[in-house]
C-alpha cells in the first residue's frame, strides 16, 4: 500500500504552519498561564506587602527579558 501524496504535502504544510505561526502562539499562552500562575502563588505570601507582588513580578520579567538578550548577543558574538 502506497502512502497518499496529499496527506504527505498536508503534513508538510501543517508542519512548516506549526513551526512558524502555532509555536509562537502556543509558547506565549503557556508564558503568560505561568506568569499568572507564579505572580497570585508570591502574593498569596507576601502578607501585608502584597501591594508590591506586581510591581516585583514585573521587574524580575524585565529582568529576565534584559538577561535573554545579553545572552543572546553574547552567543551571536562568540559564534562570529
């Protein structure tokens, strides 16, 4: 039994689809279920300074984001 060539060229094409328009996607929707997730789990902790867990949350992102880039231009300048 021969493999359909149309399923073939779907696959293909649902592949090069997920790797370049659903990952994304589904990388920011697991990102910001763990954002939320992390930042109510750190307030619940924080007992009368709870007004500050946003405002912590959100540097340590920001930091998080500045750290990702020097890395990458790090690595970008080691590999020439």
């Amino acid at each position: 039994m021969t493999p359909n060539p149309l399923l073939g060229v779907l696959f293909h094409w649902l592949g090069g689809l997920f790797s370049w328009i659903l990952a994304p996607w589904l990388f920011a929707g697991l990102r910001t279920h763990d954002q939320f997730f992390f930042y109510t789990m750190g307030e619940s902790q924080m007992g009368r300074y709870a007004f500050s867990s946003w405002t912590l949350h959100m540097s340590s992102i920001i930091i998080l984001i500045g750290a990702a880039v020097v890395i990458g231009f790090g690595n970008k300048m080691v590999q020439g």
